[in-house]
C-alpha cells in the first residue's frame, strides 16, 4: 500500500468523525451538515478523482474515435 493511498484512507475516516463531532460535541444541526456535505461532495469528489488518474498514461477522449491507419507492408513495429 503506497503511501498516498494511505492518507487518502485516512482522510476518508477522519472527514466522517470529524463530521460527527461537529454534530454532537458543538452541537451544530444535522441539516446544516448535511447540505454542507451535499454542496461538498461534487467538487470534492472531482478533485479526488482527478488527482489519482494518471495523465501521463491517459488516452485523449477523442483518440476512440479516430480509425487506425493501416500501413502498406504489414506491422513493422
């Protein structure tokens, strides 16, 4: 396990407890932290996803779409 995959799994727990502890310690109302969550959860869950694609290796989206070139001679590498 990579380091990075572990403090993404940290992050993961604590982000719930904290949550909870907002709730319950600072008595903070279960709707406010919900729709907070709720506003959150898209732009959060993008950055997440895309920092753990690796670009180097990516397809370009329109790279499906383009035919591959036959090339006279058969396949020379």
């Amino acid at each position: 396990m990579t380091r990075k995959h572990m403090l993404l799994m940290l992050l993961c727990c604590l982000v719930p407890i904290g949550a909870l502890a907002a709730i319950f310690v600072l008595q903070i109302p279960t709707n406010t932290v919900l729709i907070a969550a709720l506003v959150l959860l898209c732009p959060l869950s993008h950055f997440l996803f895309m920092g753990s694609m690796d670009h180097d290796n990516a397809v370009p989206a329109h790279e499906h779409l383009i035919a591959p070139v036959e090339r006279p001679g058969g396949s020379e590498g």
